[in-house]
C-alpha cells in the first residue's frame, strides 16, 4: 500500500519540481539528474507525416552522403527530411576529438572523399531545396582542418544549383585562419560555428576545444567578410547560469554575430555528458527576448531547436529585420 501511495505522491508533484526543472533564474546547475529521469512533456515530440522522407533518404543513401540529422542523433530529423531537407555531414562520419556531448562517431578517420563536394551537389539538385546547410566533422588530422574540402563543396553546389542558399557549420579550424579564407572566399550566405556552452563548462563539455578561439573565429569572420551573416548556437541544461548565457550572448554580439540558436541538450546515451536540467519552455522564450534586445537580428530559441533547423527561415528572417532598419 506504502509503494502506492508513494507513486501517487511521485505523479502529483509539481511539474517543475519531478522534472528538475527550477523556475526562471534559480537554476544552480550543481546536482546532475537521474539518468532514469523521464522527459518533461514539452520534449515529448510527434511523429511527423511522410512527406519528402522517403525522397531524402532515398537521395542520401544512393550519395553515399552522412548527414548531420542521422549522426548527431538529431530529434527534428524526420521532420526536416519530410519537409525535403537535410543537413549535409562532410569529410564525416568520425570525427578528431572527443567532445562529451557529441554522437558523432570516434573512430579513426579516413582521407577526404574527392566526389563527396560533387555528390553532394546532385543531391542538393534532386532535393530542389532554396537553402542548404553543410556542417563538418573537426579534422584535426589535415593541415586546413578540412576548409579547403568545404569550399570544394560550395563551389560544386554554386555550379549546380545556382541561386541555392549555403549555410557552413565549421570547425574551430585549429585557430587556422588562412584556412577559414578559404571558406569566406566562396561566400556562404551564412558562417556558423557553434559556441556551444558557456567558457566554465568547457573543460568537462568541450575539453579539446577553447572558449576564446571560437569567439576568435567570428571575429576573423567578421574582419574578412563582414557581408557574410555568422551565426552561433547554444545547448542548455548542461549546468549554466542564466548570467552566464547572457555573457555568452554579449561576447557573440561583440564578435558581430547575428544569427543565434538555443536549444535543450539531449545527452545521447550514458556515457556522454548528463543533462543537468530540462529547461523550461518559458525559459527559452525569454533567453530569446533578451537576444533580441541585445541586437541579434535572428533567434531561434526552444527546446528542440538545433544549429541548422530550419536554417533558411532564420537567415531571411534576419535579412528582412536588416531591410526594415534600413528603411
């Protein structure tokens, strides 16, 4: 009977509390929840309709192509694949280092595939998509860290796809600037790199990777091509303050990023970094507010938004804010 009534107690708690989930800025990020901790209803997610699935797999899989939705163990990829598209994963799918809150594979890694750039350029073609978005594995092992392979890749999608919209998610590069021209000197309509977390929680998150390099790289991004958008993302409920994201947001904003993404951490098994907290909705909508009154022009915030969801939408959001300052 005892076994029941403690269930009952369980089931009628507040929801904020059997989630751990603190209210709006009590969040202490100290204790680590309970990897058995069920998901808050919010990051309970619908099945999407088949749409273009089928097409886009169908499409990846005659490619031989990776895709950052499958690898990363993505929760939005079947709805991105049924809306006809899909986030290109190049020089993939193993990656150099050993950041913990990756699924990214570990193992060892294989020369750059010289048809991959043109492969993926056909499919870009056979998806008929206005916008794509290529991310990258880190490659510590090549002397550019992989740029020059992205800038192949570009070129190859100009030369197919002309008009198509490209958005690059890279590497910090190993601080290799000369490599990130490369890059710049095709033009992507947006430069993404990840700040991922707050610079106290790098040494257990990112522990081969550098709070300042990155805010380096936008800045480099900002000096050699200011017409080109950078873009930057966040994971929450890794143990930050809500201080610390908005410091976080000010030094982007300093390094001339624009663009921002934040979305709710997902450990993708146990033996990667545990999720700390579920953040609450309410919360991402006003860690989104206060972006936008910092200056960023273009916020994705909610627990299930990803660095390349809906990518296209937030880029010509943020050209539509630009064209209404102007006037």
């Amino acid at each position: 009977m005892s076994d029941g009534l403690d269930k009952i107690k369980i089931l009628t708690r507040p929801v904020a509390l059997r989630y751990n989930c603190p209210i709006l800025g009590q969040s202490k990020g100290t204790d680590f929840m309970p990897r058995s901790n069920p998901k808050p209803p919010w990051l309970r997610k619908k099945i999407p309709s088949t749409g273009h699935s089928s097409e886009i797999l169908a499409t990846i899989r005659e490619g031989a192509l990776h895709t950052v939705c499958a690898e990363a163990h993505c929760p939005n990829q079947m709805e991105c694949f049924s809306r006809g598209t899909a986030t290109f994963l190049l020089l993939g799918p193993n990656c150099t280092r050993h950041c913990r809150f990756c699924a990214v594979g570990k193992h060892p890694v294989k020369p750059p595939d010289p048809a991959e750039p043109l492969r993926v350029a056909q499919a870009v073609s056979e998806m008929g998509v206005k916008f794509c978005v290529l991310t990258m594995v880190t490659r510590d092992d090549l002397a550019d860290g992989g740029a020059g392979h992205v800038a192949k890749t570009i070129r190859a999608i100009r030369s197919q796809c002309p008009g198509v919209g490209i958005e690059v998610l890279i590497s910090d590069l190993a601080a290799n600037w000369q490599a990130l021209k490369l890059v710049l000197t095709e033009v992507p309509e947006v430069l993404n790199h990840n700040i991922e977390t707050v610079p106290r929680l790098y040494p257990a998150v990112r522990p081969q990777a550098d709070y300042k390099r990155s805010i380096e790289l936008l800045i480099q991004c900002r000096e050699l091509d200011p017409s080109i958008a950078t873009k930057s993302g966040m994971m929450l409920g890794l143990g930050e303050t809500r201080d610390e994201v908005l410091a976080v947001m000010d030094d982007l904003l300093k390094a001339g990023c624009k663009l921002l993404t934040l979305g709710q951490y997902l450990a993708p098994s146990e033996h990667h970094h545990p999720v700390r907290r579920y953040v609450r909705p309410e919360e991402f909508d006003d860690f989104k507010l206060a972006a936008q009154k910092r200056g960023f022009l273009g916020v994705a915030s909610s627990p299930f938004v990803r660095s390349s969801y809906r990518a296209g939408w937030l880029y010509h959001h943020a050209l539509n804010s630009i064209s209404a300052v102007l006037k």
